[in-house]
C-alpha cells in the first residue's frame, strides 16, 4: 500500500555493456528512465465503482462491484517522454478474476485470470501500453460484462526502452510479437514433448495471449503431463519443433504417443531475443532453451539460455547438457546475479549470440549471454547442427531440484513479450528489403543407411488409441533440414518433408542400390524467388547390423593399432539374431579374418558362424560351421591384441554375415571392439 497520491520518479540506470547494433543504447548514453505511479482512488469513479478500506492497512482499494463499461475507473497520466511503457497495476483478488482497460478511448482490452490469494493480499499485473508524450493520456478500467472485477491499489506507468526490431548487419529471420490470440502454427507448435504422454492434451500449453504478450499459466487443475516418466512436474509449454522420441531425458522413456514429426523453426548461428517475466515460488521455474532435433542421436545438446527459478528474484542460471552428444558442453554453466532487478515481477530483455568462428580449438564456436544488455557470459562450443526452441513453465508439486513444494495462487504465469532471431548479414554483402530476397541456393542431402534400415515403428497407448502403430515415412537418420542460401548471404535452416520411404526403395537398398526422394519446403512460401526441390539421396553402406550401429564403420577402417575403443554395443540380453555384416561391393575370396579388441575377454565377441550372400536368391546362406576367437591374457591390457580365426575352408562371396553366437560381456554389459579385417 502507499500514501502517496501521485509520485514522479527518475532513475538512472547503471551503465551497459552493449552488443553493439543488437540492443538498445537510448539509456546508456545519459537519458532518464521516467516513471509515475497513481493510487486509484485519485482517478474518476462512475457508477457502481467504488473506494473500500483495506482492513488493518491504511490505504484504499477501489472495487468493480458491478459489470459493464459505465461501472469505470479513470486514470489520468501526461509522459513527458517515452512511447512504450510498462502498466503495473497492484491488485487484490480472493479469486480469479479478469478486468478490461482502454487507453485514450481505443478499442477495450482484456486482462485475464487475476488472483493475489486472498482479499487481503496483494499482487501485480504489468503489461506494456503505448502512451503519447507530452499530452494527457487517459486509462480507463473497468469489469467485463457479466462479472466483477479485483480491487485496484494503484496503477504505475514506466518508460522501457525496448530494443529496436530492425538492427543494422542483421536480418530478422523469425519474428513473433504475439499481437493475435492462439499461437501462429506457421510459427510454433503447440505441444512439449508430447510422444511422452499417455494422455496427449496434458502436453499442450494452457496460456493466454493478449495485449501482445504470451502468458504462458499453469492452474490449479492442471494435471501432471507424464507422470510415468517424469513424476508429479507439471508443465506448460510450447515450442519449435516436435517429433517421436524426441528428449529422452531419463534415457528409459518409451514413446506412448505416436506423432506426425512437425518442425516451424529450427536454426544454427545468430542472435536471439526475448523480453519476458519469470514466476516465483519455490518448485517453479521457466525456461528458454535449446534443443537438438535429434535427427541422429548425437544431435541432441541442450542450451539453457535461462532457467529462472522461483527461489531467486535476482538470479539467472544459464546450464549446458550434452547428453547423447560428446562434443557438446556438458555442466559449466553460471548464474547471473544483479540484486536490483527482479526477474519474477518486471520485463528484462535476454539475449543469446551464437557465434560461428568465434571459438577456438575443438569448440570453434562461441555462445554468448545477454541481460539488458549486459554480457552475462559466454562459451567456446562445439555444436555442428542447428537447434530448436522451447518455452516452459514448470511446477514440481513432489519438490525437486527447484525446491520443496509451497502452494501459491493461480495461475501461475511465464510472461513472455516477443521472440526474435536474427542472421548477421555476411561480409561483401548488403540488406536487402523483404521484396528483393531471393534463393540461391538450397542444398541437397546425402546420407548413408545400412542396406537393412527400416522406419521405426511406434505403438499407441493413448486412450482409445491402444496398440495403435504409427511407422515413420522416413528411415531414422533422415536429415529434417536443408540449408537455403539468399542473395543477401544469409544462410537457414529449413524444414524440409521428404517423400516417404517406399518398400521398392528398401528393396533396392538391400540390394546395394542407391534411393533418390524429393523433398518440399513448407515453411518457406511458395512464390518466393529462387525456390525449387531438394533431393535426398540414400546410400547402402557397406556394413549392416542389428546391434547399435554408431561408430560401425570404424571396425572396418583398417586401423588395427588404435587404442581407442571404436565400437560399442550393450549386449545383455544378447539380441536375437545379432549380426554384423560387410559388402565388398565385388566378389572376395576369404580365408581367415582378424579381431582386434582392448581386453578381449572381458569385453569381445566369444564365438560366431558366418553366412554369404547369395545374389541370385537375395538371400543369406549360413556355412554351418561356429568359430571360437581365441583371445589371450596378452590382451587384457589398454592396448589389446588382435587374433587370428582361420576359416574351415575359403569362402567366396560379395558380402558376408557374422552371426554372434555368443560375447564377453564382464564390463558393463558390453562389447566393445576396436576393429574386423577380412583375409584374402
């Protein structure tokens, strides 16, 4: 509460370390940030409106005791600078409430789901207004019709500085002001993770959007999204890209909700920018991240640009996870503090630079972190493939790493005011207005894929839904994106839907044969200049596997001498039918092969049988005979050995099949070997 009828403020803000032509200067160069706070029994009443005194508190609050515009609260402000300001309005509500506000006789706007917990305590609501300088300005409020409003306090209007849309040696390349009521689909998904869930609704977001911003909620009702997995967190969310499998951040997840892979967004290098508002309360956070698409398992870093927990008003913690990817960051992350600022209850503008080149090193490239302006700190990193955004409010109602659980009023709300990314305009080259960009370029895909792959293959245990299967139209490694190439130098990432995998294609790639499919670009509209196919082509390679194929290629690179463990596959159980398998593209005339492995006994393949591919029946033909590979106590030892197995007789064949019969597995369930040569 306070005493004061009408209070102007000016502050100075600390200096800025400025990312030159990213963020705004207006401030840093000696201007005054202005401010006026108004108590709402000082501004015209009319109607049924009234003043109520707060018990055991001196102030006074003013009620809505009924609806409609002629029940309203008048509020006068005269700016002497400024255009864009943030409205404040302290509030007290018992219950979820909602209110409606007009400025200078525009069009009324709503403001929704306002709850301080009681009538006796008190909260605020800030959005931002567009005010005129240098002239009266009027605001008033009032209730929608049909309901009653919250008691006002007081109302303060403070001048931000929001930083330019248009920044020069950049291009904008995604925009969102979130000026509309539901979420832009050309622009965001509106699920989290949701292939997690039995229970596919729990995984979209519950949020409103007005007044430009997005109010990202979670309600009382609000249920758990994936309880299986992820116990009693509960989250609202929405994102840039979702796919089967997607984030298996525990590792043991199973997909339970088959989904259509969809993808709005997805970038490498740039700058990015928010302007958002964080939730208290212990066992609460949000967050802006980033995410790997996963289109092979090692790409699947995670870049938490923040995670503001509702433990801390005046921290923010920036983590890194590398999880399937080990040339990503991995902890090391830090936490900006700045007592002065609130990050729970006030706007502050986050910036994120992802710099290519920058870096040194294995990590070429560098990460850098922004509040206000102010550097935060930055990261040398490697990570050679884009990412895609999310935007989260979580609650952790079993307590956790944010905090033991404390009940707070609903909604609990991620405010979120716009999100932009920006492409720096490359060196010889100049922008270019929106009407004269053009395609150069778009690049074609190549990929390898064992003759055998297949889609995978999902089953549903939606309700209604159950044992449901959903098989992916592309084979898993399928690239989802292409780089775009435009005339100002600026390159993209771009979505890209390919035509689906056939069984005639499977055929020809068992077989050996090269695929070629076409693909369409559908976030990039249809009459921009420059515009055409792509093509993805697929190779066979010349080994197969039913194990874990990552890293298969270097048992066959002739390298026996490495020490370094080259291949891994957990065996326990041993798979059905485990195999691995070698083309030699003509025919061969084998007589003995060569194991290599660090420590052999413990960690190799014990024993196996051979087949030889058949080309005129396509098919395998099992020699009959098992082999034992007799390593030695000389190889128990870092560097290993690599034995000699002779065969019965010479095999001639354009491919062969070891079929493993049994492994050493004494380590951790594995096998690892180092290298298979076939002997002429």
């Amino acid at each position: 509460m306070s005493w004061r009828s009408v209070t102007n403020v000016l502050r100075v803000p600390v200096s800025l370390v400025l990312l030159a032509g990213l963020v705004p200067a207006t401030l840093a160069h000696g201007a005054t940030e202005w401010s006026q706070q108004v108590e709402a029994e000082s501004g015209s009443k009319t109607g049924t409106v009234k003043e109520e005194v707060v018990v055991g508190n001196s102030g006074k609050t003013v009620s809505f005791i009924d609806n409609g515009e002629a029940n309203s609260l008048t509020v006068r402000v005269t700016p002497p600078q400024g255009t864009t300001f943030d409205m404040s309005i302290r509030y007290r509500s018992g219950e979820i409430r909602n209110l409606m506000f007009s400025v200078n006789q525009q069009a009324p706007q709503h403001i929704s789901s306002l709850n301080s917990g009681g009538w006796g305590t008190f909260t605020t609501e800030i959005l931002p207004v567009k005010l005129t300088a240098g002239q009266e300005n009027t605001i008033k409020f009032f209730a929608p019709t049909g309901q009653n409003g919250p008691g006002l306090d007081y109302i303060t209007f403070r001048e931000s500085s929001p930083s330019p849309i248009e920044k020069p040696g950049y291009r904008l390349i995604f925009q969102e002001e979130f000026e509309g009521n539901s979420l832009d689909e050309q622009k965001w998904v509106d699920k989290y993770l949701s292939s997690w869930t039995k229970t596919p609704q729990r995984a979209q977001p519950t949020y409103v959007m007005e007044n430009g911003l997005m109010k990202l909620q979670i309600m009382a009702n609000t249920q758990p999204w994936a309880p299986e997995f992820d116990g009693q967190t509960v989250v609202s969310g929405f994102t840039t890209g979702n796919r089967n499998g997607l984030h298996n951040w525990n590792g043991n997840n199973v997909v339970r909700n088959p989904l259509e892979t969809e993808l709005t967004h997805i970038n490498k290098y740039g700058y990015y920018e928010i302007r958002a508002m964080g939730q208290p309360g212990s066992s609460r956070h949000v967050a802006w991240w980033l995410l790997g698409f996963e289109d092979t398992p090692i790409e699947s870093a995670e870049v938490d640009i923040f995670e503001i927990l509702g433990l801390n008003a005046h921290q923010v913690p920036v983590a890194f996870h590398r999880w399937g990817d080990p040339d990503a960051p991995q902890g090391n992350g830090f936490t900006y503090t700045n007592n002065n600022k609130d990050f729970h209850n006030e706007f502050h503008t986050y910036g994120f630079n992802w710099v290519e080149g920058a870096g040194s090193g294995n990590q070429p490239d560098k990460m850098e972190f922004y509040v206000d302006g102010v550097k935060t700190g930055e990261r040398n990193v490697n990570i050679s493939y884009p990412l895609i955004q999310l935007f989260s409010l979580y609650e952790k109602r079993a307590g956790g790493w944010t905090g033991p659980w404390v009940s707070k009023p609903y909604p609990n709300t991620f405010r979120i005011d716009y999100v932009r990314v920006y492409k720096p305009i490359p060196q010889g080259h100049v922008a270019l207005p929106p009407e004269q960009l053009a395609i150069t370029n778009i690049a074609n895909v190549t990929m390898s894929v064992p003759p055998s792959s297949t889609p995978k293959s999902y089953t549903s245990a939606v309700v209604g839904q159950e044992g449901q299967t959903f098989t992916e139209p592309n084979l898993p490694g399928t690239k989802s994106y292409t780089d775009v190439t435009y005339n100002d130098g600026v390159v993209t990432q771009e979505f890209v839907r390919w035509d689906p995998i056939t069984a005639q294609d499977l055929e020809k790639l068992a077989r050996g044969e090269s695929v070629i499919k076409n693909g369409v670009l559908p976030n990039i509209p249809s009459n921009t200049q420059g515009l055409s196919t792509p093509t993805l082509t697929i190779k066979p390679t010349s080994w197969d596997t039913n194990l874990n194929p990552n890293k298969l290629d270097l048992l066959f690179d002739g390298d026996t001498t490495s020490t370094s463990s080259a291949w891994t596959a957990v065996m326990n159980p041993l798979p059905v039918n485990a195999f691995i398998s070698y083309h030699f593209g003509s025919q061969k005339t084998i007589s003995s092969m060569l194991f290599s492995a660090n420590y052999g006994n413990g960690q190799g393949i014990r024993s196996f049988t051979l087949s030889s591919w058949d080309a005129q029946t396509s098919s395998w033909i099992d020699q009959g005979v098992e082999y034992t590979i007799p390593w030695t106590s000389v190889g128990d030892r870092e560097a290993g050995e690599t034995v000699r197995v002779n065969l019965q007789q010479p095999l001639t064949s354009s491919a062969i099949k070891i079929n493993i019969k049994s492994v050493n597995t004494k380590w951790e369930n594995k096998i690892v070997m180092r290298e298979i040569t076939f002997v002429e």
